[in-house]
C-alpha cells in the first residue's frame, strides 16, 4: 500500500518537476548533477516559503510604518492634553490651597471671636446673678421697711391716743402737765421724722430695685445677642468638620466618643463645662449656655480628631498627579502618586507612631505611621528616611524626601491609606478637608 502511494505521488511530482541533469564541463572531464522531482519540489516550497515571508514582513513593516506616524502624532496630542490637564489641576490644587489657607485664618478668627464671646458670657451671667442678689437684698430691706415704717405708724397713733385722752388731765394738773406735754410733743416730732425717714428710705429702695431690673433686662438683652452670636459661630465651626469626617466615611459621633474615651479622666479644655442651678429648674439661659459649652467641646474634639486623621497632604511644595488609586491592568493600585523633583519633602498627614521605616521589595524605602482609628498611611520610593521605628510624629512632621527606589519608574511618591488593613482612596481624605482647612 505504501508503495503504490509512494509510486503515484512520485509520479504526480514528477510531472510538474520532471528530473533534470546538470552539466559541468571542463577542459578534460564532463561531469553532471542530477536533480530529481523530489528536491526540485522541496527547493520549490523553499524558495516559495521564504518569498511569501519576505512579503508579509515587508507587508508589516510598511504598515507599521505608516500607522507609527498616527501614533506618534496621537501620542503627541495625548501628551499635549495631559500636559493641559496637569496644569488644570496644579491650578485647581494652588487655587484649593489658598481656599484652605482663608477658611484656616476664618477657623481661628472664629476660635477667637468664640473664645471672647464665651469670657463675655461669663461675666454677664456673673453681673446677672450680682443684679438677682442686690434685687433680693433690696426687696428684703423694703420689706423690713414697710414693717418698721407700719411700727412707727401704730406708736404714732398711740402716741396721738394718749395726747387726746390726757388733755383734761393736763389742764388740771397745771406746771407739770406742761412738762408732759413738752416729753410728748418730742416723742411724737422723732416719731414722725422716723416714720419720714422709712417711707423716704422705701422709695429709694423702689427706685434702687427699678433700676437693677431695668439693668437685668439691658444684661439679658446683651446675653441673647451674644448667645446667638456663639450659636451662630459654633453652627459655622462644627457643621463642615461634621462634613469633613462624613465625606471620609467616618461616623462624627463614633469618632468624638473615641476621642473622649481616650482623653477621658485627665480634665482641661475637654471637661464639660456648665452653669450650676443651684436645684432650680434650668432656666433658658442656662440651657444655652450649657447648649453652646457642649458644641466647644464638640469641636475641641474635632480639632483633636482632626489631627489624628490623614486629612493632610503628604507634600507641601508644588507637585502633580501621576497616578490614582483603583485597577491597573488586572491589579490594584492601592494609592496615589505625587511627582515631583527629587528630595521634596514629605510629611507625615496625622499624628501617629512610625511601625516600619527601612526597605520593602517593591515600596524601595517605606515609611508606615500607625494612626488611631485604626488608620496606616504609607510613604514609598523614598530617596531618604528621616524617622525612626517606634518614633512618635505629630501631624506635619518631615519623615523623608522623594525619591525613586523601588520599583519606580521615576522620582515620585506613593501614597497608601489603610483602614483596617485594607487600601482606600487617600484622596477622599484630602478632598473632604478641602473646605476645613
């Protein structure tokens, strides 16, 4: 069987490629080479394998050519746009920080104001309870007044009394009725400058006690004013901060009792303050005040909480976005990267304690900072470290400068915030203090 196949496929190659001989002729001898069907058909599907391969590739390489032109000028206008895009947003970003820089020098002109407003306070709720204490002390004086003043007027009458019965008497009695008479007559005189001297005495008071209520009705007018000016200024204070800590998916109430815990026992500017009501029911100025000491220490807290939190940005000097935080090809890019030239300071974003400063495959030189909440930010590719393990930073701190270790591409800094272990977008931190700080 193989044979006869072998057989008819010789023939059919023999007849598309019949066997030929090559003469070689010298001056002595004639040789010749034979060539059969066989090697001609597989010289043949040689030559026409390489000349098929010579035209594809040329193919490709003229088309490559023509579309790298495209490319090229596409890459061009991408790098263009970029390049506009960059400067949009280093515009949008020094615009956002002199933003931040007004409200920071509003936050604290409001501190101020807050921190006057609350010492006036005080001192008109002292002045007003001075005012309540003389109107008792006068209301008291008067009525003793009008008690002594009823006194004289009864000895008076007495007096009077024995005057009209005793006149026959003294008549009678001659000499020494004048004697008695003179005795009476000045009784009855003193009798009646002190009963004048009570009722003039009762007016004073009269007057004296209009006056302090004309005076508690101007201290409890100054106190509304300033009430709703502290209202109005705590109201402006804490509403963005409850924004701020809302927008970076942090519960305020959560967050403010954890704070407080942690602060808990060691007084200062975190006791709660109150006015005492001595057992009295609470009276409206009293729940104010009490209302607006509880928003100062709402936003104490805050500023506490504030500073524990990566609301900050890693650099202060001018830089641009390179990469966000999301999916790159399959993978996640668990931060965001700022470039800029090499050994720009960084920062550290929130007071914390530094748990890893040193090398780590693919971060190149890392830094780690432990904040509360249980928050990890992360700084990558540093050229230098400036802290130490175990170190305790404060919010703004310099703890190294950019640089391109690691697996780098270029002079930049990744940036990494972990909640729970788990990446997030920093930027949703730094964008929900844009309107704060």
């Amino acid at each position: 069987m193989r044979t006869r196949l072998a057989i008819k496929t010789h023939a059919l190659v023999s007849r598309f490629f019949p066997e030929r001989r090559l003469f070689l002729r010298s001056e002595t001898d004639t040789r010749f080479i034979r060539l059969k069907s066989e090697t001609q058909a597989i010289a043949f599907a040689g030559a026409t394998v390489v000349v098929s391969w010579t035209i594809i590739a040329t193919a490709i390489l003229l088309m490559d050519s023509i579309g790298s032109g495209s490319y090229r000028e596409q890459a061009k206008r991408e790098q263009v746009t970029y390049q506009q895009r960059l400067n949009e947003l280093s515009a949008e970003r020094d615009s956002r920080a002199g933003e931040a820089r007004a409200a920071q020098k509003r936050f604290n002109s409001a501190l101020r104001q807050i921190s006057v407003m609350q010492s006036e306070l005080l001192d008109s709720e002292t002045r007003r309870r001075e005012l309540e204490t003389g109107i008792d002390v006068i209301q008291a004086t008067l009525r003793d007044t009008v008690k002594t003043r009823e006194e004289i007027n009864n000895r008076l009458a007495a007096l009077e009394g024995q005057i009209a019965s005793g006149g026959t008497a003294l008549a009678q009695t001659g000499g020494q009725a004048d004697g008695t008479m003179d005795i009476l007559a000045d009784a009855l005189a003193r009798t009646a400058e002190e009963r004048d001297q009570v009722v003039a005495d009762a007016q004073a008071a009269l007057v004296r006690a209009a006056e302090m209520q004309a005076e508690i009705e101007r201290m409890e007018d100054k106190n509304d004013r300033i009430f709703r000016q502290l209202e109005e200024a705590m109201t402006v204070s804490v509403k963005p901060l409850d924004r701020m800590f809302e927008k970076a998916g942090m519960d305020p109430d959560r967050i403010l009792n954890q704070v407080r815990k942690g602060y808990s026992g060691q007084g200062g500017p975190l006791t709660p303050l109150s006015f005492s009501t001595r057992g009295e029911p609470i009276s409206e100025d009293t729940r104010r005040a009490n209302n607006i000491l509880g928003e100062m220490d709402r936003l104490n807290l805050y500023r506490i909480a504030a500073q524990k939190a990566p609301f900050a940005s890693p650099l202060r000097d001018p830089f641009r976005f390179t990469s966000g935080f999301g999916y790159r090809w399959g993978r996640l890019h668990a931060g965001t990267d700022f470039a800029a030239p090499h050994g720009t300071p960084i920062y550290s974003t929130a007071d914390g304690v530094v748990v890893h400063a040193g090398w780590q495959s693919g971060y190149g030189r890392l830094v780690k900072i432990q904040h509360e909440f249980g928050i990890e930010t992360r700084y990558a590719h540093m050229s230098k470290i400036r802290v130490k393990v175990g170190q305790r930073v404060s919010r703004g701190d310099r703890i190294g400068d950019m640089g391109n270790t690691g697996r780098s591409t270029g002079t930049h800094l990744h940036y990494e915030v972990r909640v729970g272990g788990k990446p997030v977008n920093p930027m949703i931190y730094i964008k929900a203090a844009n309107d704060v700080f």
